[in-house]
C-alpha cells in the first residue's frame, strides 16, 4: 500500500484526495463553524465577510477546510520535489501532511492557521531559492513580506522573525543591503496595517493585537488519547530524524541547508503553538507542514523497506486510533 503514495503519478493526486474526504469525512458529518478571535482583526473581518457567503452552512466550511488543506498537502510535495529535499519524487510528504492533520477534530475544520500555513509555505519556498537567483532582493522582500503578514494574522507568529534570520544567514553571505531589504520587507504590513486602521479611525484596535497565551493540548479532554496520540507522532518524528541522518549527509550543501532550515521551522512552530492563546483551537496545525516533511523521510528511506513499512502501518494505526476515538 505505501508503494500507491511513493508512486510519482497523476493518478496518486486522485488517491490522496479520496484518502483525504475518507479520514476528513466527520468534518463533514459534524461541521464546525469559524468563530471570531479576540485580538485577530484580520481573521475576524474575515469570518464576517465568509459569513454573507456561507451564512451558518457548515458543510460549506468543512468542505472548504479539506480542499484547502488537501491543496496545501500538495504545495508541501511541490516544495520536496522542486528543491530535491528527497532522493526522488514521491507524494509522501503530501500523504504523511493529510495524515496528520487528521488525528484531531480541530486541526480539519475551516480555522485560522490554515490561513497562515499559506504564509509560511510561500515564505520557505521562496526562501529555499536563495541561493538560486538573480534577483536576490526581490525574493529576500517577499520572505520577510510573508512572514510579517503571519504575524498580522495572530501576534505570536512574530517568532518567525527568526526563520527569517535563519534563512538569511544560511543562504546568503553578509550584504548589508539585502538584510536591509529583509527588514523592509517586514515592517512594509504592519506599517500599512497600522494605517489603515488610523484612516478608518479604528487606530485603538491595534492595541488588543498583541496576545500571548499558552495552548498545550487545550481542545482535548480524554487523557488516554493525549498519551496514545502524542507518543504516537513522538515515535513518527524519532523515526523521521533517524532516517534523515541516514539520507541527508549524502546530499549536496545546498539541500543539507534546506533541511537545517526545516528543522528550525518545526522548533519555531512548537514554540509559537505552545505561546498561542488557548482560544486558538487549532494552534497546533502550524507544526504540521514541518513535522510532516521530516516524518516522511521514514517512509522514503529505501535501504530499510522493513523499515519504512513499519512506519507506515503504524502511522496508518495511529490515524484508526484518533478516528475511533473521536468518532
């Protein structure tokens, strides 16, 4: 069966979208729709603007989650495939992104950080051409411009400075005007944020912006699913970080950067999602694109078949488990 995901066909595309209505499916039998923020003026305005399109049509926002998360699923794979993160193309990391995304009801309804994934994929895939352009300030201004806007989103993605930072240091040599195109970049939302709601006479709402909470496992009330599901996904990433010690010091330095960049990008997103206000149900979704990509150089791994089978039926296991437990 892993061999349907490890194929690099048109036809897999149809297969993971089957697979991803099949495990998304409760979200569509029992819908859940967005609720406003406190502090998240942008997300708010959103909602009140989807809500004269869909009114209280719940399906209508779970179907849209799954599609919007079925799309940045293979966004993901575009990212590995076109900057070579593994030995070849496969559709794995797209597999191992829907499949994580559906051990909790919260992280497939219609929510916030599906929004800012967007951000945060654009933002690494350009990041990852650093190296590979002639126009390195353009790009260097859209990365930071994507990181910010994050940051407009839900304040705490300000961490994400430092993935900024991260890139720039590992993918450029020192130059004191692109760092200062970096910095404009940044600080071109917030400027314009700032004045717009000075224009609109709505300048005091800048202040409930910055919230910071703490989000650790708040939408979950069984203990035993906790336990179960986080040593579950603990065991996936240890096997992930094992097979890529075992496939990344064979690549060249460009895409040994790459993987460094990952890295920080998982450690960046627990941070943020543990600092995020509980009122954020699905804080832990912003984990998921890096967490993923790292989790599915286990199932890639071709030296141990063995291996990497294993790792799949437990995956595939752990799902059955989340399902059956929040059926």
């Amino acid at each position: 069966m892993l061999r349907l995901f490890k194929n690099n066909s048109p036809f897999t595309v149809i297969i993971l979208f089957i697979f991803a209505l099949l495990v998304k499916f409760r979200v569509l039998l029992h819908p859940i729709e967005p609720v406003q923020v406190r502090g998240h003026i942008i997300y708010n305005a959103l909602v009140e603007g989807m809500f004269f399109v869909f009114r209280h049509g719940g399906f209508a926002y779970g179907m849209l989650a799954i599609v919007i998360l079925f799309i940045q699923a293979l966004y993901l794979n575009s990212i590995a495939a076109r900057h070579k993160l593994f030995p070849r193309p496969t559709y794995i990391p797209a597999f191992v992104f829907l499949l994580l995304t559906s051990v909790h009801p919260s992280l497939s309804a219609f929510n916030e950080t599906m929004l800012i994934n967007w951000l945060l994929l654009g933002a690494v895939d350009i990041m990852f051409g650093f190296t590979q352009t002639t126009q390195p300030r353009k790009l260097i201004y859209n990365v930071g411009f994507l990181l910010s806007m994050a940051a407009m989103f839900q304040f705490t993605m300000l961490a994400f400075f430092f993935l900024l930072l991260v890139g720039m240091v590992m993918f450029r040599s020192f130059n004191v005007g692109e760092w200062s195109v970096a910095t404009m970049g940044y600080f071109t939302p917030p400027y314009f944020f700032a004045c717009v709601l000075f224009l609109t006479d709505r300048f005091g709402l800048f202040a409930t912006w910055p919230h910071i909470g703490f989000s650790l496992a708040a939408t979950v009330t069984s203990p035993f699913y906790l336990i179960v599901s986080l040593s579950g996904i603990i065991i996936l990433l240890a096997s992930g970080v094992y097979a890529m010690q075992q496939n990344v010091p064979m690549s060249n330095i460009y895409i040994r950067r790459d993987w460094i960049a990952v890295s920080f990008y998982l450690i960046i997103s627990v941070f943020v999602a543990i600092m995020t206000d509980v009122e954020v149900k699905s804080a832990w979704l912003i984990t998921m694109p890096a967490l993923s990509i790292i989790i599915a150089h286990a199932l890639v791994l071709e030296k141990n078949k063995r291996f990497s089978n294993f790792i799949f039926y437990f995956s595939v296991f752990l799902l059955f488990f989340c399902l059956w437990v929040y059926k």
